[in-house]
C-alpha cells in the first residue's frame, strides 16, 4: 500500500492486499487504545490524588506534636509502576500517602482497642477513600472515552 492509496478517509487496496492491510490497521489502533489507556490511567491517578488532598481529615488538636495538623491530608500523590507484560506493557498507578501510610486504614475505618473493646479516643471511621476510588473509576471511563474519540 502506497502513501497516495488513501482517498477522502478511505482506503484503496487491492483484493489481494485485505488480509495485510486489515492487520495493520489492527495494530495501529491497538497502540492506540493502549496509549490513551495510560494516559488516562495516568490522569486519574493524579486527580484521584488530588481529590484525597481536598476532602481527607485534619488533626485539630494543636501544632505541639510530631506531625503538624493537615499534614496527613498533603502527603496524598500518585506514581507509576509500570511492568512488562507477555504481550505488551501493563500500566499501573497508585495513589497513596508518602509519609503517613499508616493512618489510611485506621481514620478510614475507626479503630478500637483490642483488650476492652472501646473506640481509642475519637477515633470514629472518617470514610474518604473509599469515596475517592469510587469517583476515580468513573473518572477513568470518562477520560479514556474522550482520549480514544
């Protein structure tokens, strides 16, 4: 197939060529997908992280301490982790918190003490991850929809 075979959107093939040519396009548009698949994989990420570090909870309770107030809610971001797969690249992202890993779990489900049962303290479940992932898969559909158009 030559440079001039292409005809207002079309394609001009000789029979002959249907089986090479239809390959081709295939993989053409497989690159495609697997590119606005990262980079919207990649924007939902970083949105997500975005998203954490608007509606995470802040420590009220004086600035005396090892961590200051707000600094859970700030340490939000997302990175790549990308691995080679069999046929291809496998884009993988995650948002987590870079210095307070540990609290994700225990604000976002509460904790009690083992030994009498009680909750320690305040410490009610303050649900906001949940809510963020839950955004950020219909945010991923919506930017890979509008990537792949």
């Amino acid at each position: 197939m030559s440079e001039g075979d292409y005809v207002t959107g079309s394609i001009r093939i000789d029979p002959s060529e249907i089986s090479d040519t239809l390959q081709h396009l295939l993989q053409e548009y497989n690159v495609e997908i697997w590119h606005a698949a990262a980079e919207a994989a990649d924007a939902t990420a970083h949105k997500t992280a975005q998203e954490l570090r608007r509606t995470s909870p802040v420590r009220h309770d004086g600035s005396n301490r090892k961590w200051p107030p707000g600094s859970y809610r700030k340490d939000w971001a997302s990175k790549a982790l990308t691995t080679r797969a069999a046929k291809g690249h496998t884009y993988v992202y995650t948002v987590y918190n870079k210095k307070h890993y540990q609290l994700t779990h225990l604000l976002e489900h509460g904790h009690i003490l083992k030994s009498n049962g009680k909750r320690v303290g305040n410490a009610r479940a303050v649900t906001h991850i949940k809510p963020a992932e839950e955004k950020a898969q219909d945010l991923f559909m919506e930017e890979f929809l509008n990537r792949v158009e």
